[in-house]
C-alpha cells in the first residue's frame, strides 16, 4: 500500500529532526539496513546500508552545527518524495573540506526520497549548493 503525502511528510520531518539534534542513530534508524545513501559529488560516493552512512553523518555533525532545515517545497510520487529545503546554522569544523571557521552558513538542498511500503527510507539522494556554500566560506589565499 502506498504512503501518503502526511505520513512521508512524518518520516522526512523526523529525519529532519534527527539531523538537527546531531543524532546518529536517530538518522540512521529513518534509513532501512541496506538503504542507498548518495550525498552527490561527496567523496566516498553512495553507499549501501544504514552503517555505511554512519561516517557521513558523524562528518556532518562535527562540521556543522545549531543547523536547521526548513522545507520550500515538496512533490510527491507514489513511493517517494522531493523536498527543496533551506538549511542554515554555523560551520566550525571544515564542512565539505572548506573551513568553517565557526561562520554561519546558509544552502539550499535537495532531497529525492524513495520509501518502503512501511515508510523507512530506502533510498536518499542529496544535491547541495556547493556554490553558494564556497561564496559563504572563501578559503584564504
């Protein structure tokens, strides 16, 4: 039985949640166990299964911080979601291998999101906007 629009809406929200509390295994208990994970353009490229994400979100957590994601827009299919969101918060560590330098930092994300029947995620892509992250961070000369 498909999901509807409210009960994706609930899942993402509380991955959403999640990743703004810095919880790992909150964010890695939205995912399924062999859930494709792919932040596009991230060096390890996409992985396979919720452990394989952990390293990615552990990175995350210590680069970025008081982030959080408010969601544009959304469009819905019958098993999968797009979500256009506004992230903001700060960067102390070195976010996307730029340094931070404790700056706060604004980007816009996209999300594609594939659910299982029983609404866990099975399938995250992420675009980020690396452009206006580099106009937010210059690196030094």
């Amino acid at each position: 039985m498909a999901l509807t629009r409210r009960q994706m809406d609930e899942k993402l929200d509380e991955h959403f949640g999640f990743e703004a509390a810095d919880n790992v295994a909150g964010v890695l208990a939205t995912l399924t166990a062999d859930a494709d994970h792919d932040i596009v353009g991230y060096p390890t490229g996409p992985t396979k299964g919720r452990e394989a994400a952990r390293g990615f979100y552990e990175n995350l957590f210590n680069d970025l911080s008081d982030g959080s994601v408010k969601s544009l827009r959304r469009y819905y299919g019958e098993d999968f979601m797009v979500d256009d969101s506004m992230w903001t918060g700060k960067a102390p560590g070195r976010p996307f291998g730029l340094e931070g330098k404790g700056r706060p930092l604004s980007f816009r994300l996209l999300h594609v999101i594939e659910f299982t029947g029983a609404g866990d995620i099975r399938r995250e892509n992420v675009w980020i906007d690396l452009a206006s992250i580099l106009q937010q961070l210059p690196q030094d000369g």
